[in-house]
C-alpha cells in the first residue's frame, strides 16, 4: 500500500507540477497576441492523427471558436476537407522534418477571409514527436497593403510606360538600369538589352560627354537640374528638356540619377516662328505705319503709339491720353456711327469692331482711318474693361476706290464704244448672264433670257460647229478659248466677232464658265483692206525690182568696164555716174523694204537683246564705232523686221556721230527700251520730220532709213519718240507696252 501510496503520491506530485507549469503557459499564451494553439500527434501505421488540443484567447477571437468547440477536433472536421487537408499537411510536414517551419495561409473563416503567418514547431518526447505548437500571426493588413502596393506599382508602371515622356534611371557608373518604353524608342533599344548599357553605346561621344558631365553635377551635389539638349535619334535631331533627379538608397547615399525628357521640339520651333511673327508685327507696325491703342475703360485712359500720333500728324506728347482725345479728332458725321459699332462690340454682338472713319489731322485736313479691335478683358460680372485695336491709315484706298468707281464708269462706257460685252454661266445653277452690251451686238432686248445652246444659234452656220465644241471642251475639261468667229444678227447682219471663254473653279470642280465677246468687225475690214494693199504692193514692190534694177545693173556693168579704162578726163566724168548709180541702188532698197516690210509684221517671238543686237552690229559698217548693252533683256516681235530697225539706227549714229561714236541700248522702264548715240544729236524742231520719207541731212542718204524704223515699229505696235541722249546724241525710245500680241 506504502508502495502505492507512494507511487500515487509520486504520481499526484507529477500531475500537480504538471498542471501547474500548463497554467503558467496558459497564463502567458493568453497574453500574446498572436493566435496560439497546441496539436497532439497520434502514431499509427504510418500516419498520424493530429487533433486541436489548445488555443488561447487570440486564437479564439481571430477564428470564432471556442475552446470546446476546437478541442478533440482534427484539422479537417474543425476547417472542412479543403482547408483541413492544407493544415494536415503541413502539420505532416512539421513531424518528418522535426524542425520548426513557416508558411503563409489563407483562413476562411465565418467572418471573412484571413491571411495568417503560421509557425508550426514540434515537441519530441522520447525521441517522438507527440504535439505541434503553433503560432500564427495574422497579417492580412499587411497582405493587403503588399496587394495595395502592387496595384500602385502596375498602375505606376502603367502611367510610365505610357506617358510620352522618357524616362530612365541610371546608376552611379552611368549604366542604365530602367528605361519606359518611350526612352527605348527613342533610342532604337530592346527592353532586354538595357541593363549595363551605357550613354556611350547610344549617344554621339560628345553628347554623350555631356550627359556624363550633368550626372556628376546631380550625384556630387545632389541638385535637381533641368537642362536643354539636343539629342539624334534614329528618326532625326530632337530639342529634349530633361529633369535629372538624385536617387537616395535608405542610408540616405546617393545610388542613381532618375531623368525625365520631354519632348521640346515642337515647341522651341513654335517659339522660334512666334518669335519671328513677332519680329515680323513690329516691323509690320513700324513699316506699315499702324496705329496701336488701348483703352482702359475703368479709367478711360487710352493709350497709343506713336504712329497713332504721327498718323494724324501729331507727336505722342501733343496729345491726351483719354477717350474725349479720340472723340475729339473724329468727324462729327462719323462719330454716332463708329460709337454704335463701338458699343454693339462690347456688349457681346459682334465678335470683332471695325470701322471706317475720318479723322481730323493736325492741319486740319481729314484723313480716312480704319478702326479695329476687340474687347480683351472683362471683369467677373462679364462687364468690358480693357479693349484694344490698331488704326490704319486707308486714305489712299479710300482714294482709290473713288477712282476705281469712276474708272468703272468709264470702262462701262468704253464697253459700248468699243462694243465689247461680257457673259457669264453658272454650271450648278444653269444661269446664264450677259452684259448689256453684249445683247446689243446680237440685237436683242435686255430683258432677253437665253441659254447658252440658243446663244450658239447666233453663230454663223459656217462657224457654228466650232464654237459648240469649243464651249463643251471648256465646260467638260476647263480648257479655255480665244477664237474669232461670225455671228448673224437679229436684222441679219453677218459680224465677226472675238469671243473668249474661261473656267472658273471651285476646288477641282468647274462652277463656271466666263467670258468676253467683242465686235471686230470693223478691223476685220480693215485688215482685209491691208491684205489688198499689201498685195498691190507686192505687185509695185515686184515692178521695181525688176523693172528698174535690170536697166541699173546694166548701166553699173557698163560704169564698171569704162573705171578700167585709164583715160583721166573720163575717169573724172565717171565718180559721180558710179556715185548716182550706187545712190539709186540704196534708194531701190530701201523703197522695197518700206513696200514689203515696212507696214506688216510676221511670226511673233521671243527675243534676246544680246544675241539680236550682235547680229545688227555685225552686220553694218560700223569703222572704229562701239556700242555698249546697259541692260540684258528680251523683246516680243518678229526677229526679221526688227533686224531691220537697229541696223538703220546703227548706221544712222555712225553717219552722223562719226566712225568713233558710242551707241548705247538699254530699258527705259519696264515696257520701255532705247536706242541713243553719242553723237550732235537730232534738234528738237527737226525730230518730227526726220521720221518721214525722203528727209535727210547728209550727203548720199536715201532719207528713207529712220522711215523704215517708224514703220516697223509702228507695225509692232510700237510708240517711237526722239530726244536727247545723255552725253548729247540721239536718242531713240520705243514703247512696246501695247504689243500686237497682246
């Protein structure tokens, strides 16, 4: 019994000492935070039982389970089959390794959902293990701010890889570390190949240098810098604004340079254009004598600049800034209208003012100025209280437009007297429009409506077939004509007529086809009565040269066998026959060329001066003479009759002015050439009739030589006047301004 009693007392002391240290780790586990619960282990086969034996309060709280509900529970009846097979497991795996492991996991529990971090740590006894202590923290505060931070982190890298900027992040050695994919593109580089890569490998050496130098200033002082930089890529040279930034590790050191770039391209040349729109407004300003003012309507200060002032004849100190200085100088019949545009203007109506007015100047005259601007600031209430604009002096269009209103005039009455009509026909809208004049050549009333098909039955049956097509070519293909025809009046009378047609465009579409019409009639006559001239003389022109020249080569024939006689009384008698014959000879000539050049003129062309005049040069006796080219230019006519007028003046200078003269071509304007000569010169009295047939002033001339240069020039059209040459001489001017070709 002793032994009993000893042994249960031994046995009672071990449960007392047992329970007690189990209350003091209760005690203790009640006050930790963290969940704890304890595990016993069950041997069995090769498996285990594992069943909940503890848990303290924390435990408790965080799953919702009692103590009694836990104990005696294994992993899967307490958590279910999917959570309790997870549990078991690492249970499991705590026991084979007999060391204590860690894990993350997630608890799904009555409340919601849990992330815990569990720490399972086994307990041996004899060598086995028979419990598992586990403690387990919850960390879902902390799981989701780690998932927070992700989903910063993605969104961040979103934003970076997205933005247009590049930016890149390099460490101290100037090795990139991160580029966004707008950096990479601007260098041409694969997101694999930038670790390691350096300004080197992608940059010019000295840009490269560059960039080198600004990340020392950012790691060695630690400063934020922004710089401009010109930076070639593959796709060109762009202008770059760069900020670098210092890049601290938690000690504080500086372990990297963070960049942004920003695209500036675009930008500096904007500046660049505004600068010299800029540039080009003041000189505008001051070139174009613009008047700037601002008005400041709170105080009712105006100011000005001084081309405001001196358009009006005044200086900027001679006048008043204010508005009753402006009221002041404007005309009394322009002041209430310009003051209602004024108003209307500000009050919202009208998005721009602009007004034409006129304006007393300093010496009382008036002076036409066109006023514009607009409101530039309005206070909260919407009230204008700043407006400002320009003033421009229009006096001269004002000028002009009268002049063009009476040149209008004019032109309407010269269309009659020249009898030349206009028309007009709209494509989309099928109108056709004539000028009142053109229903007078056809005989027509005004109030006559015609469509274009009924205009073309004007046409004379012989030339109606050429004007159909050519007005169905000009609608279709907007190809233009210039054609001279007949038409057939209403009373029957045939007229020729000079009718032309043009497209008008809208974009690439043809809207309308327009045109002039005029009544040649009377020059068709005249030019037919030329033909018959003409051919009249041809027919003397033919006369004399054969019939005169046959009996004067035959008399030089004979003059020339009687020189080689050597009998001195008969060589006396034969100077002057030669001389005669010689004479008659020039004056045949000339009277030829006056019959069959003289008045008509033939192909029109473009001609160089240079290559024209060297060609007259050469072809005249022109002795120790020199001619000089002021100016190298060209001429519309016909080369042969020209030829003819520059070599009579050629010859001319040098007959009168003597075999050293100077002869001299050059402009005289800009439809204006001259010929003139250093030479006596031409006197005012005799200028008139030195162009006539027959008028000469030296010994052996025929007179018909500046005759010839009237006529051919007058055939071209020509305006010839004489008058004196700079240093003296002749001068001739020929004003080509009314071509016949125009």
């Amino acid at each position: 019994m002793k032994d009993n009693t000893d042994a249960g007392g031994d046995t009672k002391g071990d449960e007392t000492t047992g329970s007690s240290q189990r209350s003091v780790y209760e005690a203790i586990c009640s006050k930790i935070d963290d969940a704890v619960f304890l595990i016993d282990v069950e041997h069995s086969d090769d498996d285990y039982t594992f069943t909940y034996e503890y848990s303290n309060s924390s435990y408790q709280q965080r799953t919702g389970l009692s103590e009694g509900a836990l104990r005696r529970q294994t992993p899967r009846e307490l958590l279910g089959d999917k959570q309790g097979s997870t549990v078991t497991g690492n249970c499991r795996r705590c026991v084979e390794q007999r060391e204590t492991i860690e894990y993350e996991e997630r608890v799904d529990l009555s409340d919601g959902t849990s992330h815990w971090q569990t720490k399972l740590t086994p307990i041996t006894d004899t060598g086995q293990v028979t419990q598992i202590v586990g403690i387990a923290r919850d960390i879902t505060k902390e799981k989701e701010q780690q998932q927070r931070l992700r989903q910063v982190y993605r969104r961040f890298e979103t934003v970076m890889e997205t933005m247009s900027a590049a930016i890149f992040l390099k460490d101290t050695d100037g090795q990139y570390l991160l580029m966004n994919q707008a950096c990479r593109d601007l260098f041409n580089v694969a997101d694999q190949d930038i670790i390691g890569l350096t300004d080197d490998a992608i940059l010019p050496s000295d840009v490269a240098e560059n960039a080198r130098t600004d990340d020392r200033r950012v790691i060695e002082n630690g400063e934020i810098i922004e710089i401009e930089e010109t930076i070639p890529t593959a796709e060109g040279t762009t202008v770059r604004l760069t900020r670098k930034s210092p890049v601290y590790n938690d000690e504080g050191e500086i372990e990297g340079v963070c960049g942004v770039s920003t695209d500036i391209t675009e930008r500096k040349r904007n500046e660049q254009e505004l600068q010299h729109l800029k540039d080009q407004f003041e000189l505008a300003v001051e070139g174009g004598n613009i008047g700037i003012w601002d008005w400041d309507m709170s105080t009712d200060e105006v100011e000005f600049n001084e081309q405001w002032a001196e358009m009006l004849g005044y200086s900027r100190d001679e006048l008043a800034f204010s508005f009753d200085t402006w009221e002041r100088l404007v005309h009394p019949d322009d002041l209430a209208s310009v003051t209602d545009a004024l108003e209307t203007h500000i009050d919202g109506d009208t998005d721009i003012y602009d007004h034409e007015i006129r304006m007393q100047t300093k010496e009382g005259d008036w002076k036409w100025i066109q006023t514009i601007g607009r409101v530039v600031d309005r206070d909260d209430e919407g009230e204008a209280t700043r407006t400002a604009g320009v003033h421009i002096d229009i006096s001269d269009r004002k000028q002009a437009e009268q002049e063009l209103e009476r040149t209008s005039e004019f032109l309407r009455e010269t269309q009659e007297v020249a009898r030349i009509g206009g028309w007009e026909f709209n494509l989309r809208s099928g109108m056709m429009r004539w000028s009142d004049e053109l229903y007078h050549i056809h005989g027509l009333p005004l109030d006559a409506d015609l469509t274009p098909e009924e205009g073309i039955e004007f046409y004379h049956p012989d030339d109606r077939e050429t004007i159909r097509e050519a007005f169905d070519r000009l609608t279709t293909e907007g190809e233009p004509y210039d054609l001279e025809l007949r038409i057939v009046t209403v009373d029957n009378d045939v007229r020729w007529i000079r009718t032309r047609g043009e497209p008008s465009y809208d974009g690439d579409e043809i809207v309308a086809v327009q045109g002039t019409f005029q009544d040649i009639t009377e020059r068709k006559e005249r030019e037919q009565e030329l033909k018959r001239q003409n051919s009249r003389l041809n027919e003397f022109a033919s006369v004399v040269s054969h019939d005169l020249r046959n009996p004067l080569n035959v008399a030089q024939i004979r003059a020339t066998a009687l020189q080689q006689q050597n009998s001195n009384e008969l060589q006396e008698h034969l100077r002057p026959l030669v001389t005669a014959l010689e004479r008659i000879e020039s004056i045949i000539e000339d009277t030829l060329t006056l019959a069959r050049q003289g008045n008509t003129v033939g192909e029109m062309s473009t001609i160089s001066v240079v290559d024209l005049i060297g060609k007259c040069w050469a072809g005249v006796e022109t002795a120790e003479a020199t001619f000089e080219l002021d100016d190298e230019f060209t001429i519309v006519g016909d080369r042969d009759r020209l030829q003819h007028v520059f070599e009579n003046l050629f010859r001319n200078a040098v007959e009168h002015g003597g075999e050293d003269v100077t002869v001299r071509i050059g402009r005289c304007g800009e439809n204006c050439l001259y010929v003139e000569d250093d030479g006596p010169g031409i006197p005012p009295g005799d200028r008139d009739t030195v162009l006539e047939p027959g008028h000469t002033s030296a010994t052996g001339e025929t007179g018909f030589g500046l005759t010839i240069v009237k006529r051919i020039a007058e055939a071209h059209g020509w305006g010839i006047t004489i008058t004196d040459g700079r240093d003296g001489g002749a001068r001739f001017e020929f004003d080509t301004s009314e071509r016949l070709d125009e």
